[in-house]
C-alpha cells in the first residue's frame, strides 16, 4: 500500500513528465528544435474544432511528417530545400535565411506549465485529514 | 495546514486557478482550458469511488485511478476525438487535470458521503471542460 507520501511523489513525478512533454511539444512545432536537411514534400492542413485557430499543419520532409506552427507552416511551400541545425532559430529555405521565433502556444506552456507545477505541491504539503468515523484521532490541520 | 472540511473548497480553488491560467496564457486556445478542466473533472468523478474504499487503500487507489483516467483519456483521444491527430498536447492538459484532480483528494480520509461532493465539483467542471473545448 502506498503512503501518502508516495502517491503524492507519483503524482508529481507524472506531473512533471506531462509538463516538460508539453514544453518540448510546443517547442518542436516552432521547429527550433529540429535539424532539418531535405525538401518540403508535401503540406496538409487539417481542421480541428476551431478551423483557423487550431488548425494542424503538417510538412513532409524527404518522407518523414512534422507538425509545424501556423507561423512556420507560412514560410514553406512544397518543394522548398530546407536547411536547419538543431536548436538554430534560423531556417534556411532555398538558401534564405529565415528567423523562427517561439509561438504563443510555447511562450504559454513556459508559464503555465510552472504554475500548475508549483499548485500541485502546494495541494499536497495542504492537504487535510478528516478522521475515519469511530476515530479517536483529532482531525490534523 | 487548511482544515479537511476545506478540501472541496480547496479543490475549486486550485481548479479555477489552474484554469484561469490556461484562459489567460491561451485565450486563442480554449481547446487547451477545455482538455484540461475535462481531465480533470471526469478523473474527479471516477476518485469520488475512492471514498468508498477503506482509508488506508486511499493513496494506492487515487494513483490506480488517475492512471486509468489517463489511460481512458488516451483511448478518447485516439478515437473520438481524434479529429486531425492524435494531439499529444491535448493528451498531456487533460492528463494534467487528472493528475491535479488526484492531488486534490489525496489525504482526504473522510466517509463515503465525501463522494458527493466530489461529484457534483466533477459534473460542473466538465461541463466547463466541454463547452471550452468545443466553444
């Protein structure tokens, strides 16, 4: 059986693997990440609930398909020869040089992901006991 | 240390805040908010059956069922609601809520009517989590 104390430290450690997932997702589809050397096969748009908002813009590069920002998915057109390295903010399309930037949904998760970090612990080191009926403990506060 | 009868109280708070701050650092992306409060709200209403467990199976038992509510969460994600992709960030928010949603109960050790609660906390954050994801 687990403690508290245990479950408490799963949970954070669940926690922490979905935020740092987030940020690094949102960070990848910005492109900084990525080290690209190939030519733009092909681009797909598809809706989600909030066409034009939420829209999922994917590239396929020599074979292999990336979920791109709107932003991003604005620079490229098929047959483009792109050129990155990884973690560069510059991508290179048909010899151009282009800035990649953060977009809003990274810049977003580096605050949000924080915070619900931050409440989760404060959740647990709060946490309140409501003795089990028939307890002679006193409820801790 | 806050008293246990705050603990709903406690719950709402930490909702709103979370949720607040999803609305205000994503207000183009209210999918986001809306996954969230989903995860966390239907992970809410499946811990209100750990109240009926005895007090010292709780903590396993808020683990096992925030994992299978991640899991059921997965599994939505992968079909009904994969409408371009499977998006693994809409996967993470929801999971998010359902992992805040545990810490939340976590050290409650009160009766079963303790469920109810939990419950009725659960059904008006889904439907929040609904009408932001789809709004």
């Amino acid at each position: 059986m687990l403690s508290p104390r245990g479950a408490a430290l799963i949970l954070a450690a669940v926690a922490l693997l979905l935020a740092a997932g987030n940020a690094y997702e949102t960070l990848r589809r910005s492109m900084l990440p990525l080290a690209l050397d190939g030519r733009v096969e092909s681009e797909e748009v598809r809706r989600e609930k909030h066409p034009g908002i939420d829209d999922v813009h994917l590239l396929a590069i020599d074979g292999e398909t990336v979920h791109v920002d709107e932003p991003v998915a604005g620079l490229v057109t098929e047959g483009d020869e792109l050129r990155k390295e990884a973690w560069s903010s510059t991508l290179i399309i048909d010899g151009t040089g282009h800035d990649l930037k953060l977009s809003s949904d990274a810049t977003g998760m580096f605050v949000v992901m924080p915070l619900v970090l931050v409440v989760l612990p404060a959740l647990v080191l709060t946490r309140g006991r409501s003795p089990a009926p028939g307890s002679t403990r006193p409820a801790r506060t | 240390m806050i008293p246990a009868r705050h603990i709903p109280v406690r719950t709402a708070v930490a909702a709103l805040v979370t949720s607040a701050a999803f609305g205000l650092a994503f207000p183009d992306r209210t999918d986001y908010l809306g996954h969230y409060l989903a995860g966390f709200a239907a992970t809410l209403m499946l811990l209100s059956l750990v109240y009926l467990m005895p007090v010292r199976w709780r903590p396993t038992a808020i683990v096992v069922t925030t994992f299978i509510a991640i899991a059921l969460g997965w599994g939505t994600e992968s079909t009904i609601f994969k409408l371009a992709i499977f998006d693994p960030v809409d996967f993470n928010n929801q999971s998010l809520g359902a992992v805040v949603a545990g810490a939340c109960v976590l050290g409650d050790e009160g009766p079963p009517i303790n469920m109810v609660w939990a419950l009725a906390l659960g059904t008006v954050a889904l439907i929040g989590g609904f009408y932001f994801a789809f709004a």
